[in-house]
C-alpha cells in the first residue's frame, strides 16, 4: 500500500482537503513544471520544433500509460466536454434508437446527446440511480429492457461524479456488445486510481482530464479514440490535423488529407506548453506509484471514515458498489444546513452533491485527516 505523500504537496497540517473529486491541489513536482514552462515562454527563441514535438509525444505517451492505450490513439483536448463533442460529431446515431445515460450523471457525458437527440430523431434514456447504489445492475436492466428501441450507445461515468457509485465496465461493454451498441467512458474519477486496460475493454470513445485525480491543471484531457473511428473528421480545424500544411514552406495547404491516428482529434492551440507539461508530470507521478497502490490507500481510508461514521444519522454506501477512493453520505432527514460551511471552518474540506456529502481523499491524505473529519463530524452532527 501507498504511503501518504503528504511531503510533495503543500497543504498545511491543519487542513483537511478531502475534495479531490471537485479539484486537486498541485503537487511540488508538477508546480515546478509550470513555472519551467512559464519561464520557456518568456524565452521562445530557446523553444524550438524539436522541443514541441517531444512534450506532445510525452503527453501522449503518459496518459495512454495510465489506461493501457498506444499513444497514437490519444488525442490532447480541453475538456471531457470537449472529447464527447468530438464523438458526438463522428458516430452515427441512428433515427428511432436510443442513447443510455445516468441519472444525473455530470453534464460531460450527457448533455451532448440530449442536445442532439431532437434533431438526430433519437432518445436520450436515463438510468435512475438505484436505491441499492448497484449502477451496473441497472445499466444492464435498461440495455436488455424488452420492448425498448434499438440501443446505439451508452455515454456514461465509470464512476458516478455525485455519489461514487462504480460501474463494471467489462459486463456492460460485454451488454452493449450484444446489442450492437456503442460505449463511451467518461472516466474522469477513473483513470489513474483504478485499473482499466482499453486494448482490452475496447471502448469507442474513452476521456479523462487532468484537473483531478491525476494531479494536474485545468483545461488539459485525453481522449481515447477507437481505431475504427479515427476516420472521423475532427471537431476543429487545425494545420496539425492535416497531413502537410506547414507555415515553413509553399505551398502552405501542400497535402489537405487527415493526419493518420488519433492526432487529427487534437484540440486548437494544443501548443500551451505549460499546461501540457504539468499534465505530463502528475500522470508520469501517479503510474510510478500504480494504481493498485494508490486505490489500496485510498480504500483504507474510505474504511475508516466509514467505520467512524456508525451512530451518526448518515447513511454510508456498501462497499461493493462504491469506488474504493470516493464516499458519499447520504442523510436520511436531509443534510443539516450548514454543515459543509461548519466543516471548512474547521478545516476539513468536502463537497455537497446533489443533497449528499462527498469525500474523496487523496495520496495526500493520511489518518489525522481523517481523525479530524470525525471529530468535526461527531460535534456539528450531536
């Protein structure tokens, strides 16, 4: 197991920051890549092509590591919104079928479809959180549900933003193979702390940012991009899209035809260096300590907010259908008011989501943050 890593982040010891599922501080390693690359761009003369091309390939190559892809199926984008935009616009969504999603899943991987589906002449289907939490059991209630129109693709999170519900993926890409359907992954709070192996799930469309999880800034993430649709015309026009256009020599458009791989996919202004190479450092951070560490921790951790829990008038989520790195309180008689706020002010840190309390410990976190939940906890809730 993953000891605490408390020393590579600059977090006072009488902070708490249980919230790495709203944003994650920055670790010193990647801070110091940000200011080395603020410090290139007040001197771009020493910054040439060579130079470039190297931090996109390390890029690549760092989050295709963290889900088992091959680098040339990674394409560099903004946003998670961003990468289902670029599905959205290259697969087919047939007239009459339908789109699953989850009930109050993040706006990422559904408002996309819900957007298009008047106009595309299809449905958008949501799954109604289970009162049990079992998401995969109701996803693969609703993919079978006789009677229903054809399915042409689930577009869900891994695990659910809101209440860390998990998601099986193998039973249900295993589901949706048998009807034919497609599967996009928002794997958000995912990639980097589970395991998950894309040459053998074989997602279409997989996507996940930095901001979180994996250590990072914002306005960096990683689309995965099936073989099968890297044909696909890109959602952005851009020079690197293309097979030769280049502002070096004439004639500029010398070769219009689309860049081979998932390279056509990449966003515009993909070149803001300083932010791609923070996003490489804190994923090259998080496959040295490899998943199996760092869920090992997190879930240890998750198990002793939970067991410290008992007696108090929360309802805390099963085990087994949780992610081991996110805890989700529910309360039975409604969430105090003021109870978020009464936390921070003693310096422990969490979201409220959807009328739930959410926790998400990191590698940073450690057994007194989690002593000084409980005791904030036990006082506000007496």
């Amino acid at each position: 197991m993953l000891a605490s890593q408390r020393h590579l982040f600059d977090i006072p010891r009488e902070v708490a920051y249980l919230n790495a599922a709203s944003w994650s501080p920055l670790p010193k390693p990647v801070q110091a890549a940000g200011h080395e690359g603020v410090a290139r761009k007040a001197q771009p003369w020493r910054w040439g092509p060579a130079e470039q091309a190297g931090e996109f390939a390390r890029a690549r190559a760092a989050a295709a590591a963290l889900i088992g892809a091959a680098p040339a199926d990674i394409a560099l984008v903004s946003s998670v919104g961003f990468g289902v935009a670029t599905a959205g616009k290259i697969l087919p969504i047939p007239a009459g079928s339908r789109v699953i999603l989850l009930a109050d899943d993040h706006s990422a991987p559904t408002l996309e479809w819900m957007q298009r589906a008047p106009a595309g002449g299809f449905v958008t289907e949501a799954v109604a959180r289970p009162s049990d939490g079992d998401w995969t059991a109701a996803l693969l209630a609703a993919i079978k549900r006789p009677g229903a129109a054809p399915l042409a693709l689930a577009s869900i999170s891994s695990v659910h933003w809101s209440d860390g519900g998990l998601v099986d993926l193998d039973a249900v890409q295993a589901a949706l193979r048998r009807q034919g359907a497609a599967l996009l992954v928002d794997a958000t709070h995912h990639a980097g702390v589970l395991p998950i192996d894309v040459a053998r799930l074989d997602p279409d469309f997989l996507i996940f940012p930095t901001y979180k999880w994996v250590l990072g800034p914002y306005g960096r993430a990683f689309l995965y991009v099936a073989k099968r649709w890297q044909e696909g015309v890109p959602l952005e026009q851009t020079s690197y899209s293309r097979k030769s256009v280049a502002a070096e020599r004439a004639p500029y458009f010398a070769d219009l035809a689309f860049a081979e791989g998932a390279q056509r996919f990449d966003m515009g202004e993909r070149d803001h260096f300083i932010s791609l190479g923070m996003a490489a450092v804190g994923m090259e951070m998080m496959a040295a300590w490899g998943h199996a560490a760092i869920a090992a921790r997190l879930a240890m951790l998750t198990e002793m907010l939970g067991a410290g829990l008992a007696g108090l008038p929360v309802d805390v989520p099963a085990t087994w259908v949780r992610a081991p790195h996110v805890l989700s309180l529910g309360f039975p008689r409604g969430m105090p008011e003021g109870l978020i706020e009464g936390l921070a002010a003693a310096g422990v840190y969490v979201a409220p989501r959807l009328g739930r309390m959410r926790i998400s410990p990191h590698v940073y976190n450690d057994e007194a943050d989690v002593e000084a939940f409980l005791t904030a906890m036990r006082r506000l809730l007496r």
